[in-house]
C-alpha cells in the first residue's frame, strides 16, 4: 500500500488555478509535517511549501503569495490551492510525509501540472 497519493494535477493556462491533494493511508498522519516538492525535466527537485504538525507553513519564494499549503487531520490529507500559475511552475509535483523520532519519511507517486496557453 503507497502511503501517499496525489490527485489533482492537469493541464492549465497562465493566470489559471489548481488544487492538489494528497491522501495519506497507513500513517499516524498528524504525527508527521507534510511538504510539496516539484521537479521540472532537467532540474533537481525543488521544494516549494511545508507544514509542520501544528500547521506552521512557509514557501520557497517563487510561490509566495500565489500558493497556500493546508491539511486536514480528520481526512489525512495535505492540500496545495495553486493560483496565479505561470509557466514556469510546470513540473510534476510530489507530496512528502516527515517524522522524527523515529524518523520515518515517504514520498508520493508525483502528479504532473502543466501551465501553457
């Protein structure tokens, strides 16, 4: 069983919105801080926002302003409301799950988002 799942992506125009949501099954979801990370053809993978277990958030600064990270502890999911898209946000983007002790980390299958006219 993957323990995380994202849904969501798809192909957008500049100025346009998407969600993403991750699922998360088979973990103490709450325990964990969550992040999204993307990863453009040819560059590494770059991470774009994180919240903690209490909800702390913070954001690379490419996405400030036009992305908000939220999770919902009742459904075990992590959402990222993408708005304002450019295309240069294209890239597949994964959902990651964090823990310390122990250290526990998981990646999800990555869900591809496409920003052209």
């Amino acid at each position: 069983q993957v323990p995380l799942v994202e849904s969501g992506g798809g192909l957008v125009q500049p100025g346009g919105s998407l969600r993403l949501s991750c699922a998360a099954s088979g973990i103490r979801f709450s325990m964990y801080a969550m992040a999204w990370y993307r990863q453009a053809p040819g560059q590494q993978r770059e991470l774009v926002a994180t919240i903690t277990s209490v909800g702390s958030t913070n954001y690379v600064d490419s996405v400030k302003g036009r992305f908000t990270i939220s999770r919902d502890d009742a459904k075990n999911t992590v959402s990222l409301q993408m708005n304002s898209l450019k295309p240069e946000d294209t890239a597949v983007y994964f959902c990651y799950a964090e823990r310390s002790r122990p250290r526990l980390t998981y990646w999800g299958q990555g869900t591809q988002v496409t920003v052209s006219s």
